[in-house]
C-alpha cells in the first residue's frame, strides 16, 4: 500500500479540497501540520487563536488522526516523509511571498519525493488572469472582466471518508500542543463554523447584501473573511450554484473578485507587501518623530475626537473585526489627515484582525494611501463625519463603540456641545485635507 503526506496549511478543512483529493488517489494518507515559529511571532493573538480553533476542528473530524508539530517545515516535513516514506508530500498552492520561499525550500530538502500542488485559496489562482500579451492586469475592473471568462471549477468532492487515514502516533515524529492563546474571538472558528455562517447569510443577508454592505450599523456584511483566510472554506463551495441574478450576489462575486485581484498584485509584486506599490509615491513626505507617535497611540486608542474613527479602532481593538467601510475610512485618516506612513497601520491591523490577510490588507491600504493599484489616487480623501453621517446616519454604530456619545443628540457632533469626557479632535480635517493634497501634488 503506497503512502501520502498531505500537509495543510491555510486549507484547514476537509470538503472541495483538491489537494487531499490527490493525496487519497495515492494511497493511504497522514495528515500533518507544521507550526513555524516565525509565522507563530508574527501572528497576531487572535489569528493564533482562530487557527488553533481550527485544528482542533480539524482533528476531531479526522478522529483525532492529525499530526501536529512545530519547527521549520523545511525540517519538519523531511522528517516526517522520512518516516513514512510517501509516494508524494500534497499541498494547496501557496502564492504569498514568505509561503513561497518556504515551499522552494521543502522542494529542496525533500530531494527526490514531490511536493505535489494542487488547488489554491482563490477562485482563480494567481498568475491566471492577464492580458492578450501575457503581462498581468493592474486595475481591476478589466481585471474583473477577464477574471469572469477565465472562470473555475465545480468544487472538488472530498470529505472525511474520500481517504484512508494514517494513525500519526505510529509516526516516530515529536507531536505538540495546538496554540491556545486565550484571545476571545467574536465568531466561532473552523470548517463547521463557516458552513453555518455562509449557508446563513445567503439564506438572510446576501439579498440585501448590495444596499447594506457599507452600513456598519446594520448587520450587512458575511463574515466569511476570517473562514476565507484559513481556508475553513473555499471561495468555490460559496459560489456554486449561486444564483446571480440579483444585486446582492453580483455584488459579493466582486468582492471575492477583488481579493484574487490583490493575490495576483502581490503574486506579481512580492516587494508590494511592504512598499508603494507606484514607486512614483516613494517620494511624499510622511511625519516621523514624537508627535507622529503619539498620534498613531491615540488613532489605535480610538481617542482622535472624531466618532466614526473612534468607533472603528475600538470596535477592532474589542473584537478583531472592523467593518470595511470603516477600515477605508481610518486608513485615510491616519495617511490623509495624520501623514503617516500607511505601513504603521497596516502592521497595527494585521496584528488585530483575525482575517488579516496580507495581500488584502497591504493593498487596501494602498488604495486608501493613493500608491497602489488605483486609477484615482491621491485626491481621494474621506471626511470622517460627513461618511458618518452617511454611512451611520442614526448614529447606532458610534454609539455602541463610543460609550461617551450614547446620550449624545447629535452623535456626529457637526453641532451643540461635545460630551464631556470625550476627547476634543486631533487634528482639523479641512487643513490636514488641504496640507495632504499639497504634498501629493509636490511629487509632479
């Protein structure tokens, strides 16, 4: 009877998973994940503890027949096969920068056995959608256009029985604990979970889903990042069979549209992760210093005197989650209104979001910033009480993150007196708006 390694990674579920599909075609298969200490330290608390969450799921539903071990997969993996002797090691293509180095280096220290990749996180992978002459797209909307035709597959029919299980404990390798960190998480964790939570929101909210998706006060939005990120789904089980006639489902396929489209940026830019990815904005001067950081403290606080902004920040800092809209709306404020660099908060969010995603995050960021993938950059700069008004007209929103403004008559304080207790504005948007265009249009 011939062996397989199937190694997950961010695919931490057992239906329409291609890659275990073709570990079960290989014979019997020891299933295993490798904690790496790196990606350990740089996650943050609650993306550990939605992971940990996840494995435990995970090997319930293989009863129990999972293999976890911590080292460098570069060493760990190796030793693993060496054990069992597979015809193949299987993964889910990893198209992220850091994930791709690790792979080149599993590639090379498994010497003659495969590291086989079937499958990936996106409804198109990386690398599939480009123009008539090959080169990638760097807008979306044409990039929509031609992801639409490409198109993907049915989901893959796999589950628990499609494959028989090797018992890791007759497998010589030092097992350890899955991380438990202790971080509440504001939904529950797992391939189980965001079943529920997908099957849900089509069921009550994807009809509305077009009109509702930019009100933080309402309950518009899936949830599905977090599952999405961990691969306690695939994008593809969402999608089949949905029926996308109506606004709110071509509403969400976009979306799902975009974060391929921010995969295949990094894929093609790994250097856009930490840098503009429109080198032109190399140039624009951003604040540094004591008064720089004291203003990023009190924009992480919540504490910037402005109530949408407050709200978001503590809404995240609370919960790990941060409505979208509101996301864009701090993003610009801490670039737009502060002049800081869109690196601080893009790193303070990946360590407070559960889904922080690093190409979606990187890139959004980026187009808040005006240097990434944007036909309309710099110009672009939210007044934060005006979105309010807009986007959490009642103020319900604001008022359930910012205790201070519950009895407040007028929530987005455009007039009559701030509550006492909350803190005056940081800064004065009209002048910080005037003073960020000025920079911008230094660099012509």
């Amino acid at each position: 009877m011939t062996r397989a390694l199937l190694w997950f990674r961010r695919d931490l579920r057992l239906r329409d998973h291609p890659a275990l599909a073709a570990a079960a075609a290989d014979g019997e298969v020891l299933a295993c994940f490798v904690l790496d200490p790196r990606l350990e330290a740089s996650s943050g608390r609650r993306r550990l503890q939605y992971l940990g969450d996840s494995l435990r799921q995970l090997r319930d539903d293989l009863g129990g027949r999972l293999l976890v071990t911590r080292g460098r997969p570069e060493e760990r993996i190796p030793r693993i096969a060496k054990e069992i002797e597979p015809s193949a090691v299987h993964i889910s293509e990893d198209f992220a920068p850091f994930g791709r180095r690790r792979d080149e280096r599993v590639r090379a220290a498994l010497g003659s056995i495969p590291l086989v990749a079937t499958g990936s996180p996106y409804l198109v992978a990386p690398g599939r959608v480009a123009k008539d002459d090959g080169t990638p797209y760097r807008v979306f909307t044409p990039f929509f256009r031609r992801w639409g035709d490409v198109g993907w597959p049915s989901p893959a029919r796999t589950g628990r029985d499609c494959a028989r299980w090797l018992d890791p404990a007759q497998v010589a390798v030092e097992q350890c604990e899955i991380p438990d960190p202790g971080a509440p998480l504001d939904l529950a964790a797992g391939e189980a979970a965001a079943l529920r939570q997908w099957d849900t929101f089509v069921d009550d909210g994807l009809g509305r889903y077009a009109q509702d998706r930019d009100r933080p006060d309402l309950d518009g939005t899936s949830r599905m990042s977090a599952h999405l990120k961990f691969g306690a789904i695939h994008p593809r089980t969402m999608v089949a069979g949905l029926d996308c006639s109506g606004a709110g489902a071509r509403s969400y396929l976009r979306e799902l549209a975009f974060r391929d489209f921010y995969a295949a940026v990094l894929y093609d830019r790994p250097a856009s992760a930490w840098r503009n990815w429109n080198r032109d904005y190399d140039r624009i001067r951003t604040d540094k210093g004591s008064r720089a950081e004291h203003l990023f403290e009190v924009w992480k606080a919540g504490e910037t005197g402005f109530p949408l902004i407050d709200a978001g920040m503590r809404q995240l800092r609370q919960t790990g989650f941060m409505h979208n809209r509101v996301r864009m709306i701090a993003a610009s404020f801490l670039v737009k209104d502060l002049h800081l660099p869109w690196q601080w908060g893009a790193a303070w969010f990946l360590d407070q979001l559960t889904d922080g995603d690093l190409a979606s995050n990187q890139h959004g960021w980026q187009w808040c910033a005006g240097c990434g993938t944007d036909a309309a950059p710099y110009f672009r700069v939210f007044n934060p009480t005006t979105q309010g008004e807009k986007f959490d007209p009642s103020g319900d929103y604001i008022r359930r993150w910012v205790p201070e403004l519950r009895a407040a008559a007028d929530v987005h304080l455009r007039k009559g007196r701030r509550p006492s207790g909350y803190p005056p504005p940081i800064v004065e948007h009209a002048t910080e708006r005037a003073e960020a265009l000025r920079r911008y249009r230094g660099l012509s």
